[in-house]
C-alpha cells in the first residue's frame, strides 16, 4: 500500500469524521490506518489523540511514545506529549516535549500554542505571547487546525472545537490584561 495514495486520504477522513463528531467511525478509521500502514506514526498518534480526549493520559502517553517509535521526529506526538505532560501540571516536562516538537518542525502549531500555555504559567509573558502569535501566524497561513484532541480541538465544527477557541481566547485576553497592568504601572 502507499501512503500518499492510500494511507494519507484515509487519515484524513478520519479527522474528517473526528472533526464532525463520528467518533465511532473516527476511531475505526484509524484502526484501519494502523492496520494498513503499522510502520508510520500517524495511527498510533490519533489513537493518542482519542484517548487523550477522553482523559485516559497513560493510554494516550504509550500511544504517542508508540508513534515515536515509527519516527523519533513525528512532531505532533512530541506535543501530544507536551499536551498530556501539561494536564498533569507537568511543565518542565511539557516545555521540553513542545521544545523538541518545535526543532523538528517549527510550523506546529500545537507545540506553539502548548509552549505560549506553559510559558504563562511560567510568569514568562513575553515568550509566551511570541508563541501565541507564531502559532496565530502558522493558522492564518492556511494551515489547518490541530489534530482533533491534541489542543482540545475534537470536534472541528462542533461543541469541542469551539472550547479550543475559547481557552486560547482566555490566554490571549489574560497576557493582554497582564499587559496592560505592567504598562500602566
């Protein structure tokens, strides 16, 4: 099987499903995906993706590691990583998941948006909102939102795409409130 002309349109109508909240259909495409093509990382990251979304972060830790034995350089594992390490109020470890996302591929935007979440509660605003706004910068370029579950996007469309929006929007309305404090002072 190749995977340009097999196995990536098969990935993407699975987050196609996984945007549109078909789950059950989401998840037996990306069954199928790891079934077809067990050597790349992709599978075992959406596998990840689903599990995280459902707050099993062993599961979905062993899923991303399982991708990044396909490939040591798959990016959106290695924020997936950072993602899981992040809910466990692990942020040293997340800094460092998202910084190795962001030296092989310095277009990802989820290790963007997880690097500006940890950077602020690090008290580093300035850092932060350089991330922020690279990964603003990245999305507005055309590239497509995070894999569904890697930043809380889920849904695409629906309910759990709208709470991605709105936890980056809290961000960005906090470092600017913060902001405007050190500037008036």
């Amino acid at each position: 099987m190749d995977w340009e002309t097999e196995g990536r349109p098969l990935l993407e109508r699975g987050e196609s499903a996984w945007y549109t909240a078909h789950e059950a259909q989401a998840l037996a495409i990306f069954q199928q995906l790891l079934d077809n093509f067990p050597e790349r990382p992709e599978g075992y990251n959406k596998m990840g993706v689903v599990a995280a979304q459902h707050h099993r972060l062993g599961e979905a830790l062993e899923w991303f590691q399982r991708a990044l034995a396909c490939d040591a350089e798959h990016a959106p594992a290695l924020a997936n990583i950072g993602n899981v390490y992040f809910e466990r109020g692990q942020y040293e470890e997340a800094l460092a998941q998202y910084g190795r996302a962001l030296y092989y591929d310095d277009s990802c935007i989820p290790a963007h948006k997880g690097m500006a979440a940890v950077l602020r509660k690090q008290g580093r605003v300035r850092d932060s909102i350089h991330h922020l706004k690279q990964g603003d910068r990245l999305a507005v370029r055309g590239r497509r939102p995070p894999p569904p579950g890697s930043q809380r996007a889920g849904a695409g469309r629906g309910r759990r795409f709208r709470f991605e929006y709105l936890y980056w929007g809290a961000i960005a309305v906090a470092v600017l409130y913060t902001l405007s404090r050190v500037i008036h002072r």
